[in-house]
C-alpha cells in the first residue's frame, strides 16, 4: 500500500561538507548543485515492483510506485508526488522557465514537472533517479 501523506518529520539542514561525505558524488550533483543524469542513465527508470520512492538524501518518502508511469523522457516519472513531501520554486536557467521539484524535508533537487502527465492529475514530475531511492513493498 502506497503512502498518501508524507510523514511529518523535522527539516534536514547540514553544512555543505556534510552532505559531500555523506551522498555518492552523482547524487551529491543533483541534490545538492541542481545537476541532471543523462536520460536513460538511471535504472529506476525501469523499475516496475510495488513500492516507495524516497529521498536520497534524507530518506522522505517522496512517490509511491502507483503514480510511475513511462513518459519516453528518460527519467523516472510520476503524475503526483506523496502529499506533503515535495516543494517547487521557479527555475529560470538554460534560457526557459521551468517549476523545479525538491525535497520538502531537506530541499534536495529532485528534477522538475511539466503540465503533460497523464490523468488524473495532468503532471509529469520527471525526477532524476541519482535523487531516488527505491524500497519495493513489504
């Protein structure tokens, strides 16, 4: 069974030299300096199982595995993230404007969403895998 709210939990602040030790460097780059992995990079692109996909950096449960879908981007995409556990801010670089996505709890880049999701929401939250951990069901 997928989580509908994200659990409340205390924000996640470290000093940038902490979360350097703690993160594997291609997580660290998306986290942490808002980079992106090369489409078709990550292979929670196709994971399929039941389950829960969580913050990489801090371990909040971000979307359940009902809301993936394959949106042909390259990137592990959902259509609506666990309530409560992601935030968005405007991004004006690489010349466009886009709604970026990050962690609630510890403001981690996530990727970004894009109003051309599938129903019921219409959102594609096209998410970089380097951000994702995956725990299957039970």
């Amino acid at each position: 069974m997928t989580l509908k709210h994200a659990p409340a939990q205390d924000p996640v602040a470290k000093t940038d030299p902490e979360w350097r030790a703690e993160l594997p460097a291609d997580a660290y780059r998306v986290l942490r300096e808002h980079g992106t992995e090369r489409p078709g990079s990550s292979p929670l692109n196709a994971e399929k199982r039941p389950g829960t996909f969580y913050c990489a950096g801090c371990g909040t449960a971000l979307f359940g595995s009902d809301t993936k879908y394959e949106s042909g981007s390259g990137w592990p995409s959902f259509y609506a993230p666990i309530e409560g556990s992601v935030g968005t801010t405007t991004d004006r670089s690489h010349f466009m404007v886009r709604t970026e996505v990050h962690c609630a709890r510890c403001g981690g880049h996530l990727g970004h969403v894009f109003p051309d999701g599938p129903q019921p929401t219409g959102q594609r939250y096209c998410m970089n895998g380097a951000a994702l951990r995956f725990e299957p069901a039970g």
